[in-house]
C-alpha cells in the first residue's frame, strides 16, 4: 500500500460512513468523536477491549491509499524472493511496516511488469476502491 491520503479519524468518520460497520466485522470506520475523545461505535465486534483501543487511538491518524495491491493465498505470483528483504503480509493485514529501501522499489517494478504481462489486477482481488490502516 502506498499512502496517498492521511487524515484523522474525525475527518474518516464523517467522509467515509460507508467504511463503518453494521454489526459485522466489515468496516474499519468504528471511531467518532464526541467533545474531545473518540468514541467507538456500538455496531462494531472490533477492537472492544481497551489495549486494543489504546493501541489504535495512540495515533490520530488513518491512513488511505487507493494504490495497493493484494498477494493472499489465490495469488498467482510468486513473490518469496522479496519476503526474505521486505514485509509483505500474506493477507489482508491491518498492520503494515513503513518501508523505503531499494527492495521495496525493485519488488514494486516486479509486480507491475507482471501486472502488465497478465490479465490479472492484484487490487481487484482485495477489497474494492480503497484500503486504510490506522497509524
């Protein structure tokens, strides 16, 4: 995922309420603020217990990207060289690493000249439009 947006989880809640959840586990929209402290929204199964919320309000800030790409267990690419250099999760992940070395770049050419050698389009696999992460 390469960040392309970054914004509060204030600003997250009012522009995207579709992120938030409805009594499922789907949506990653699950914080409002009330006065001057982030509430979390009761339609949520996520991140209840407190070393959870603490750990996701110890920033106040999501992060959006609208470029990213998804390597999970359908993945036709074989990507194992680059997890030897880089941290790349074999799922969808909440948790990414902030990464800027060499690696990082040489792997992102690897995948688009793939991409553009097949038919397949490795964001579509994932969710659809946009990915984001607290932190």
């Amino acid at each position: 995922m390469k960040v392309t947006v970054k914004i509060t989880f204030d600003e997250y809640w009012k522009k995207y309420p579709r992120k938030r959840p409805d009594f499922s586990y789907l949506g990653d929209n699950i914080y409002f603020l009330e006065g001057n402290n982030y509430k979390q929204t009761d339609k949520t199964k996520k991140h209840k217990d407190a070393k959870s919320q603490k750990t996701d309000l110890s920033s106040d800030k999501v992060l959006i990207s609208n470029e990213y790409k998804y390597f999970g267990k359908e993945n036709p690419l074989d990507i194992s060289d680059y997890r030897k250099y880089i941290k790349i999760p074999y799922g969808i992940s909440r948790w990414g690493c902030k990464s800027s070395s060499e690696k990082v770049t040489e792997f992102i050419k690897f995948v688009m000249k793939q991409e553009a050698k097949s038919d397949i389009d490795y964001s579509a696999v994932s969710r659809k439009k946009s990915s984001s992460c607290s932190k």
